[in-house]
C-alpha cells in the first residue's frame, strides 16, 4: 500500500519533516517557536476571531495540526492534552444521551473505563463485540451511533480494518471511530481505509519519546466541528510547550517507525526460536491469526509484541527483574524498550482464567521495542531468560 502522497507530490517522510514549518524569510526562524502565552491581542472592534490557548487556537495548535493532517491523510485535525481527552472528545462529538456505542471487546483500558462508567452515567450505553468482522453486523442497534475499534489490540495485536466496519456503519448511520495508537500513518492508512474518525495518543509513536502528553483526532470536516467544539468546551486545549514538544517527535515519526518495524520483525522472528518463549504475539509472524490481511494492508508491522514464557508467571516476573536494556514501565511507543506484564497493569481486574478466556495466557509479557540495535535487545531477552530458569 502506498504511504500516502498528497497533492504536492511529497512523500511522508518530507512532510513530517516541512509541512507547518515557517515561512522562508530572512531573518525567521528556522522552526517554529514556542508561544508561550495564554492569550493575544484582539480587534477592540471585536472583528476576527478571538485567539485563546484554552480554545486550541494558539499557533503551536495550528502547525503541529498541519502537520499531523498531513500525515494522516485527513481533512481536519485537532491536538488535545491527552489520548484519553482525545477519544472522549471524539466519542462526544458523536453521541448525544439515549445513543449507543458498540465496541471492540479489547479496548484500552482508560477507554473501556469511559465508555463503562462515565458516558454510562451520561446515558450513553455501551455494548461490545468479540473479535471478529461479522460479529459487528448482528450487535448494531437502531440508536448505534459509533462503531469503536483499534487498529491492533493490546495485547494480542489483533488487527481490525476499518474498511469491514464502515458498511455496516453506513446502514445503520453511524460513525466509524478508530484508535491508531498502534499504527501511526507511516503503518497504516486508517483515515483512508474507512475511519471517520481517528484517535491517537500522540503520548506513544507521535512523541515517541516518552516526554510529552498529548491526544489527536483526525477526521471528516463535518464531525469533526463538533468534536473541536467539546475539546473546547471540556477544555482539552494542549499547553504551548507540549505542542511544540510534538512537532519536534514528529519530524523523525517515519524514520523512528521504521526502526520500529525493522526490530519487531527481528526481535518476534528471533523469540519465536527460542525454547523458554511458548508463543509470540506479532502481526509479521505468520503464526499471527491476523497475518495475510496485515501483511496486506499494513506497511510495516510496528514494534509492539507479546510473548507467553512456558515458566508462567512466575518465570515473567523473574524475566523482567532479569532484563537490563529494557524497562518495565506503562507506555509504548518511544525510543526506549518498554515492557509491562498485563496481568499487573491493563489487565488486573480480571482473574487468570478470564485472561486465559481472552487469549492472555500466563507467563504473558508485552514488549514495546524501541529503536535500540535489535542484537541488544535479543542479548537482554535471551540473559532474562537465562535467570529466569
Ligand atoms: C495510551 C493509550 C491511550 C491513552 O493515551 P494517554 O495519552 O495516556 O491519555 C489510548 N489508547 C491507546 C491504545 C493507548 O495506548
């Protein structure tokens, strides 16, 4: 699949680096500064619009937003301070009390928290489908307004492809909602594919550097002024410096994500050989459920990668103290390898044999590679699981 060219030709890799960048003037800078400034003269006529950073107006907004619509290949964009303000914007700009949201079974968890306590108390109901592209069709409702889903999953990497949701969305007149955390536009196209809305939290791949916070919603023009309109009356508004902050990560996003891919490949090729690792969860391997449409359709497979250690739990929790080059923290998508056992973070709640019931067997530990030398990160795995036993 193509990258996505837009009208000037350029590819990604050039508009991430250009696009929003200042005008060529003697004397201008170079990149774009920090406005670091609540507010901003007005018109005392009142004429022109009103600039406010709580109104997402602020210039860093605006050119950290050309740039992003770029990369997405969407018509609007909009920056918020959080991944989670973003889908709660995005979810809000769709439904209103008395409408219904029909999900992926496996969401994140800060997502599922939203939908099952707060819209819930809003009055907007939720229900969930498990996966599969039919299951869909059969769980819509008369008063369904979004379809939910992430283009992978955490943390099966399972993928769903917005083109199998967008014809049944367009029966029942609902909006197509995606969360591509996990597959950047370098990966995948999800705009394009049939989203109406996209949601990223720009905290993991857009950043990529473990130091900023901040959402996105990209999206159809229509939607998205009621979108803009709830981040603004919610006061989703992304600080100046945050802003500027994700300008700067999205300059090398291509570059990074192909380092990304390059050690996911490597990395899940390798741990599927190895005798301690009882299963690899990687959408590149062809033992993945998901393997022939992701190769397909993604252009690159990500760095994100779970494995289940034949030890169990108790050998997970002996590898990860083992490991030295990797971490283990929350969060993906950064430079530095990350790594998280879902039974101690997203998945909690839930008791081993409900894991087991969602496909998490035990030993299970997720891996988000950065974009260290793959040879380092194999040597970390292979002296973890060495101690492990
Ligand atoms: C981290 C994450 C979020 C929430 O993003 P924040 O920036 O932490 O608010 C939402 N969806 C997915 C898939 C995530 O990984």
């Amino acid at each position: 699949m193509s990258e996505g060219t837009e009208g000037d030709g350029r590819g990604i890799s050039t508009r991430a680096v250009h696009t929003g960048e200042p005008a060529m003037e003697v004397g201008a800078p170079v990149v774009n500064p920090i406005y670091q400034t609540t507010t901003f003269y007005s018109d005392p006529s009142g004429a022109g619009e009103v600039l406010y950073t709580r109104y997402g107006n602020n210039p860093n907004h605006r050119r950290v937003e050309a740039r992003l619509r770029s990369i997405e290949g969407a018509d609007e964009c909009l920056v918020t301070a959080s991944g989670i303000s973003a889908m709660v914007a995005a979810l809000l700009g769709c439904v209103r009390a008395g409408d219904h949201i029909l999900a992926a079974r496996a969401l994140y968890g800060g997502t599922q928290v939203l939908l099952d306590r707060e819209l819930s108390r809003l009055g907007i109901e939720s229900s969930y489908v498990d996966f599969s592209a039919d299951g869909w069709r059969d769980a819509v409702r008369e008063n369904t307004k979004v379809l939910l889903a992430e283009t992978l999953s955490n943390p099966l990497l399972r993928f769903t492809d917005p083109a199998d949701l967008a014809p049944v969305a367009r029966e029942v007149g609902a909006a197509v909602v995606f969360d591509a955390t996990f597959t950047p536009g370098t990966n995948f196209r999800t705009y394009e594919r049939g989203a109406d809305l996209v949601v990223h939290s720009a905290t993991k791949y857009f950043g990529g550097h473990s130091d900023v916070t901040a959402g996105v919603v990209c999206g159809r023009s229509d939607l998205m002024r009621s979108v803009a309109d709830r981040a603004r009356i919610f006061g989703a508004a992304l600080d100046p410096h945050a802003a500027w902050l994700l300008e700067r990560g999205i300059k090398t996003l291509p570059l990074r994500m192909q380092r990304h891919n390059e050690n996911g490949l490597a990395v899940a090729r390798w741990a599927s050989e190895q005798p301690e690792i009882a299963r690899v969860h990687y959408p590149g391997l062809d033992t993945h459920p998901d393997h022939a449409a992701a190769a397909e359709r993604l252009n690159g497979f990500g760095g994100m990668m779970s494995i289940e250690l034949r030890g169990g739990d108790e050998a997970s929790d002996r590898f990860v103290r083992a490991l030295r080059l990797a971490k283990v923290a929350p969060s993906l998508g950064s430079v530095e390898t990350l790594v998280s056992e879902p039974r101690r973070t997203s998945h909690v709640a839930l008791t081993r044999d409900e894991r087991r019931a969602q496909g998490i067997g035990d030993g299970f530990i997720r891996f988000s590679l950065g974009i260290e030398d793959a040879a380092d990160l194999t040597a970390d795995i292979r002296r973890a699981l060495d101690a492990a036993g």
